[in-house]
C-alpha cells in the first residue's frame, strides 16, 4: 500500500488539513479495516474499487463513489471490494462548516455523497477529478470548487476555533470544566457550539485527540508498557484507558497492539 500526503494552498490551510492518496497494486488488497474516529471530515474520492462498510447492525453496504464522511463517533468498519485507488481531502476539525450544505450533526458516522451536499456542481467536480491521473491536477480542481464556495471564512465561532486549538495542544488531556473556564463561556454554550460547527461535543472531540495521541505513541512505540502509556496519556486509571480505548476503536489495547498494527499507520494517528 501507497499512502501519501499533500499541504493545501495557502487559501485553504486554515479548512484543509492535508490531501491524501492510497494506492494498492492488484497483489495487495487488504482485508476489512477498523478506521477510529480522528476529528476531522474527510471528502473522498474512489478511483479504484469501491469500499464496503458495515453498519452498526452488521449490514454491508457499498460506499458512493465520491463522498464527504461526516464526523465518526465510533469505529467504522471498511473493506475493500478490489483495487484500491483513494484521493482524499482531510479537513480541520472545523474545517467543512463553510461548504456544508446539511447539517454538520445530521452526516455524523454517514457518507454522503457530492450529489447530495452540492448537486450539479459537485457531480461536475466529481467528474473533473477522477478523470485526471495527477495528484496535482485533482488537488487543484478541488481547490478551485472549494474557494468558489467559500463566501464566508468568519463562519466558525471564535471562540470554538480556539477551543479547538487549545483542546489539539494540550492533546485532550483538559477537562471539560477547564475549557469552559479558559474560554469565558458556560458549559452548555460550548457544547452547542460545539455540536453545530463539528458535530461533536467537546468531551468527544478531547477524547478522540487524546487517543489519537495514545495511537501515536503506541505506532511509534514510544512506551514502556500498556499501563505506562495509559498515565502518560493522562487516563485516570487502566479501566478508563481501556473505556475509552475500546469505545473508540472496538479493541482493548492489548488486542490492537497485537493484532492491528499492520495497516494501522495508514489510517491511525494520521498526519
């Protein structure tokens, strides 16, 4: 497997976080994946075989083609039905809110398809992307569509986009009360701005950072044991940690440290 990451424009940077490709030769198709929730919406375009996903229920259902994924509040299970060939756009945490045409909240855990968010236009874009075979040329395709949409860039709260910073650099490891405190506003206001601008609450998204970070260290191996890495990250005690763990990725850390490594720096602790 390919994977491949690219800067946005200086335009976007303050929405995009980074475009990337995954590419598998015909010998290498992996099995199903368990893809844990990051923070960030991600607009993918397949111009390989398309992907399965299983829903909570256990069904199987076929992706769209192109798609934005709205915020995941837990594992999502996928698998490849072929060749895969993936162009994506990861966005910031805040970063979809000013080209969202539905409600933030309404995509969580569902793709939705460029049809659905933008009609004509975004059928159009769709088109215009899969049709190129260069990085580049797709990067500014997207690029141009998305700057066309952009009326607004005061769209997201200040005071969410700060939470937000300050949630990514303490790695998720303040509570909810500190934030609230750190930002001059009540409890129940943070969440809701919160709720409508990300789609998850701030207890969530400091969550999902906060394992992120713990995915890092335990990709990079830059722990001692499974208890160390559990207070280094600031869990409370190992119960907690496994809590958490195992919410968001449907494994305890003992279970994905041995068994879920291999294709795990593809899709965990992205960059």
């Amino acid at each position: 497997m390919d994977y491949q990451t690219f800067e946005p424009s200086e335009d976007l940077a303050a929405f995009v976080k980074c475009y990337w490709t995954l590419e598998s030769p015909k010998e290498d198709i992996p099995e199903k994946q368990t893809i844990v929730p990051d923070g960030c919406l991600e607009m993918i375009f397949h111009h390989g075989d398309l992907y399965a996903q299983y829903t909570e229920e256990g069904n199987r259902i076929i992706q769209p083609r192109c798609f934005v994924f709205g915020q995941l509040s837990r594992p999502l299970e996928i698998e490849p039905t072929g060749v895969t060939g993936i162009f994506s756009v990861r966005f910031h945490p805040n970063g979809f809110l000013p080209f969202a045409t539905l409600s933030i909240k309404e995509m969580e855990n569902t793709a939705v398809s460029l049809e659905r968010l933008f009609g004509n236009e975004g059928l159009e874009m769709e088109q215009q992307v899969l049709s190129t075979n260069s990085t580049l040329e797709k990067i500014k395709k997207v690029e141009t569509f998305l700057l066309n949409r952009l009326t607004d860039s005061e769209t997201v709260d200040r005071i969410v986009k700060s939470t937000i910073e300050t949630i990514l650099t303490a790695n998720g490891h303040l509570s909810i009360d500190e934030l609230s405190k750190q930002t001059n506003i009540n409890r129940r206001q943070l969440e809701r701005k919160f709720s409508s601008t990300i789609g998850l609450s701030p207890k969530q998204l400091s969550k999902t950072i906060r394992l992120q970070a713990t995915l890092k260290m335990l990709l990079n191996k830059k722990f001692t044991s499974l208890t160390a890495l559990a207070y280094d990250n600031e869990f409370y005690d190992q119960a907690h940690f496994i809590k958490d763990f195992r919410e968001l990725t449907g494994f305890t850390p003992k279970e994905f440290y041995g068994n879920n490594l291999k294709m795990s720096s593809l899709f965990y602790g992205k960059e």
